[in-house]
C-alpha cells in the first residue's frame, strides 16, 4: 500500500513519448481533475519528427525532458529522468512503454530506487508473443519481476503478458481515447455527387492500402478515393493505382496534423483500414477507426487484430486480403444511404460509451487508485 499523510493527494509521474501530441493531453487534463490525483507529465521535446504541441495544458503539470536516441524505439531513454523522479516523490509512476524497451527499464529502476519506493506499471499494445534477443530479453524479464501492474491496450495484448508469466494486475484500457467534442459529426452534410472514400495512416504493407485500392477499381466511376499518408509503400501504390486504371480517381495527400483529421473524416462517405496480419505484426487497435466512428463516418475495417473488437456491430468487417469483399462493402454503402446513416449513429454512440477520451481517463484513475490501495 502506497501510504500518504492524511489529506495530501496521490503523486502520479506519467513518463510518455507520446504525449508531444496535443491532441492526446486532453487525457491527461481528465486525470488530473480526479481530486485525489497530482499529475505530472515527462515528456521529450520531440519524438521523431513530431515536435512537443502544448494544446490541453490545465490542471496538470507538463515537464520536458531531454531524450536520447529520439526516434528509435526500443533504444531511447531520458538521461535525466532519475532526477526529475526525485524531484516530483510520485506515489505512482506510469511508464507509457513496451517493457523491453530500454527507456521502461531504465525508468523502473529510476523509480524503485526512491525512498520511499513508488508503485509502478507499464503500458503495452504487443499482441504478438514474441521472443527478443538479448539485451532486450533482459530488460523484459526484469521489468516482468519488478512492476506492481501493466495496462494492456486489448485483450490479446494482455494474454501476451499473462503467457509470458506477469502474474500482477493488467487492467486492459486502450492509451488514448477521443475527444467527442473536436471529433463529432458534420453540423450540415455538403452536397457532393461522388461516394467518396478514404484512409489515413502509415502506407506500410501491413495496413493493406493496396487491398483497397483493388477493391476501389470495382466500383463505378462515380466514386473517388482519398490516401492521407506517407511510408515505403507509396510509390508501389501510385504504380497500382496506374495499372488498374483508377490513378485519375484515386488522390493522394501527405500525413495530416491531428487538428485537420476531423475535417478529413466529415468529407468521407466511408472510412476503410484494410490492414494484413504479418509474421511480426497484426492491428493493435486502429485509433482511425474510432475517429471516424466518432466523426459518424462509417467504417469498414478486416478483421485483422483488434480491428474487429473496436468496430463491434457499429461497422463492417472483411477477411483479410479480400478486395472482392470489401468492395462489396463498397457497393453496399454507395447503394444504401440508409444503412450508412445508421452504421454513422451506431459508430458514434459506441464511441460514446466505450472510446472516448474521460472513459479512458476514469479508467486510467481507478488503476492508480486501485494500486494505491494494494
């Protein structure tokens, strides 16, 4: 049990890489407006090309910290977190981060070297159970043995954890929900004659853009196919899109800041994330997936990973790999504006009730207090 002088708030440190995204703080606003919790959040100035945004700020207190090896994900680590610990006596210390990463090792030690010693937990998607190589393994096995608790963003994820002999609490809570206020439905739909579809994310041979792309060749002329991304992928899909005749429908645009994705999901008739299961990788959840159902787009998803358990019956689902299914999804949706104004009020409400940005937040407290008490 975690014992406080009568009256004084629970510390909670959360160490995240990624919270330099403005739009993920407003979670951190929620948590610390639970009375019994003080939060300070650790974050880099930057992780990768992504530079430190100060958007949901209140109540809490955001502090940067340098990062070495930014970018790479299994080594980076903060050179000066042993200090900032001492400096914020947490109660808790949430570690945003896989525990075989380097910076998860390193920030438990930090933290069990304090007096008094705090609880602590670690966050993880790994869905896959996966072996790693030394040093890596290590530092799991000792992460494993030394944490009070984990948070698994999915069922698999947790049964990942529970294989490998974590025998502690593993609360399963996705990382980020959505704020229902920045992401909600379009006030007026715009006329448009075009069905217009669309995706967004990395264009990487796991999230199965090229699937879509052949899915998308058969439909009729009318409809037209919005790409938001970048990644290795890119030029091979414009070369699809070329050989399948649809180059001309098809447009292509560059990642956008989290600030514009509302707007992006509002514009579309369907949003469609066709991800592929690899030997070393599978959907961990699909955070566009609930954007969009926020935003009362409706989704079309493969069943690949978590994809099918965030959808539920608020969407549709397809085999992996199955263009012909998907674009008979397609065609359906294009056919039925009923059905997409229904599948659009079922994806909000179930965001509503299970995926917005305070659910997670009030989950996320109730651990802290739950590890308080133990």
């Amino acid at each position: 049990m975690v014992v406080r002088p009568s009256g004084r708030r629970m510390r909670v440190t959360l160490i995240s890489k990624a919270l330099v995204v403005g739009a993920y703080q407003r979670k951190c606003e929620l948590i610390a407006a639970h009375p019994e919790v003080a939060l300070t959040v650790l974050v880099p100035p930057a992780w990768g090309d992504q530079p430190l945004e100060r958007a949901h700020i209140n109540g809490y207190a955001l502090r940067v910290i340098p990062i070495r090896f930014n970018g790479n994900f299994h080594l980076h680590y903060y050179p000066t977190l042993p200090r900032a610990l001492a400096q914020t006596q947490p109660d808790i210390v949430h570690i945003d981060e896989e525990p075989y990463n380097l910076a998860t090792w390193l920030a438990l030690r930090a933290a069990k070297a304090l007096r008094p010693t705090p609880r602590a937990l670690f966050f993880s998607w790994q869905n896959i159970r996966r072996r790693y190589p030394p040093p890596f393994s290590w530092m799991e096995r000792d992460v494993l043995r030394r944490s009070d608790a984990a948070v698994a963003g999915s069922q698999a994820a947790r049964a990942v954890w529970q294989a490998k002999g974590f025998t502690r609490p593993i609360h399963v809570i996705p990382q980020f929900g959505v704020d229902e206020d920045i992401f909600a439905p379009a006030k007026a739909r715009g006329d448009h004659s075009a069905f217009v579809i669309g995706y967004a994310g990395r264009l990487v041979r796991e999230k199965g853009v090229d699937v879509l792309i052949r899915a998308f060749a058969r439909l009729p002329s009318s409809a037209r196919l919005v790409i938001a991304g970048a990644g290795s992928e890119l030029p091979a899909l414009r070369a699809l899109a070329e050989q399948v005749q649809v180059a001309g429908r098809v447009e292509f645009r560059p990642p956008l800041p989290s600030t514009r994705m509302p707007e992006f999901y509002r514009a579309l008739d369907a949003f469609v994330l066709p991800s592929r299961t690899l030997p070393h990788w599978k959907e961990q959840f699909g955070r566009v997936l609930i954007e969009a159902m926020a935003c009362g787009t409706p989704v079309i998803a493969s069943r690949c990973g978590e994809a099918p358990n965030v959808v539920g019956d608020a969407g549709l689902t397809f085999a992996e790999e199955d263009d012909e299914a998907l674009a008979e999804h397609l065609m359906t949706l294009l056919a039925q504006p009923h059905l997409r104004a229904e599948l659009s009020r079922r994806g909000r409400a179930r965001v509503l009730a299970c995926f917005t940005m305070r659910h997670i937040a009030d989950r996320t407290a109730e651990v802290y207090r739950l590890m308080a008490r133990a």
